[in-house]
C-alpha cells in the first residue's frame, strides 16, 4: 500500500538565464538581456535567496554582477519571486 500525500505550496521550478543585480539591490534571472556594460536585464523574474559567492562565473563591476553564461536556478514561486532553495549551477 502506497501512503503517498500532496504537499500544499507552490510547484518547485527550475529556470535557466542570466543572473544580473546589483550587491544591494535585487537580483534578477534574465531571459532577455540588454547588450550594454554592464548587461541589463530585458525581462526576467526577481531571484530571492541566492548567496552571490556560491554562484559559479559571476561578473563584477563596481556595485553590479552577472554571469556571462546561463545559470539553473531551482525553488518556489513566491509572488512575482523564485525563491531559490539551493545555489545556481552551470547551464549544460
């Protein structure tokens, strides 16, 4: 006998884009990225709880950071945020 249950909450995603903020500001994982230096995101969705040492490629320049390839970034929909569960990793 199978003693399978539904866990209420939101559906665990994964994305795949840019990751583009700044050190204070939000963070954001881009589908369309502006070509300017430093990139700018196009569109997107807010990125909350990612530890910006633990992502691998990240960019720096000044206050701002993004990666130069596509991330995988796994967790909930909170809102109009995903929150992230565990720190991105390299796009195959």
């Amino acid at each position: 006998m199978c003693d399978a249950r539904a866990v209420p909450g939101p559906p665990h995603v994964t994305a795949v884009g840019t990751l583009i903020g700044t050190r204070d500001g939000p963070c954001y994982l881009a589908d369309l990225v502006l070509l300017s230096f430093p990139p700018q995101v196009g569109r997107g969705i807010e990125v909350r709880g990612v530890d910006l040492d633990q992502v691998p490629g990240l960019r720096r320049r000044g206050d701002r950071y993004w990666t130069e390839a596509a991330v995988l970034v796994s967790g909930r929909i909170d809102g109009e945020a995903l929150v992230a569960d565990r720190p991105p990793w390299p796009s195959p």
